[in-house]
C-alpha cells in the first residue's frame, strides 16, 4: 500500500507528484489569482485582477502572473496597440486545478471555527 502513496516515507517531498502540484501553486497570491480569473470572467486585465486582489503590489503581481504563465497555468495576450492591452485567461492546464480550489473552498465551509 506504501507504493500507492502520494509522498512515500523516506522520499523528499519535493520529488513527489505531491510536492510538484504544491510547486504549481505555492505563493501567496497564485490561487488567488487563479480564483479570481475562474470566478471572475474568462478573460481579466492586469488592473482588473488588482483590483480584485486589493493587497497586492504591482510588481508581486506581475511576478505572480510570469510564474503562472511559465507553468502553463495561465495565458498572457498581448495587443499591439497604444495604449498597451493585455489579457489574461487559465489555460486548459489551469482549470484543470479548478477542482482543487474548489474542494479547498467546500472544506474551509465544512470546517471553519467560528
């Protein structure tokens, strides 16, 4: 039964299929970027998701989206035109993990300490 495991004992967390998923999603803003871009509509602005996120400085959000963009999590379109225009959406992969926020969500409801 040990081998069915997600992360066997004596293996390091971080060469598991377990610490890769955590990998994806690690960071304090990632899932809530991917929240709002499900939730939300299928397509945001960088001011949009700002606005959404209140506490997030430009620059941890621009760092947070180039992360989810290197992961495949999410898709960056840019528009050649003046003023800039750039728009981002989950990719396939992202609303893969979908599910996963989701179960978060229905256990935080189930569980909360109130």
């Amino acid at each position: 039964m040990a081998e069915n495991r997600c992360a066997p004992t004596n293996t390091q967390l971080e060469d598991t299929h377990f610490g890769y998923t955590l990998s994806l999603l690690n960071g304090k803003y990632k899932m809530i970027v991917m929240y709002w871009l499900s939730e939300n509509k299928p397509v945001m602005r960088f001011n949009e998701l700002k606005r959404c996120i209140g506490t997030i400085s430009f620059k941890t959000l621009s760092n947070t989206l180039k992360e989810l963009e290197r992961d495949q999590l999410v898709i960056r379109k840019e528009y050649p035109q003046i003023p800039p225009k750039v728009e981002y959406s989950l990719s396939a992969r992202g609303v893969s993990l979908i599910p996963i926020l989701d179960l978060m969500c229905q256990w935080g409801s189930e569980n909360k300490i109130e």
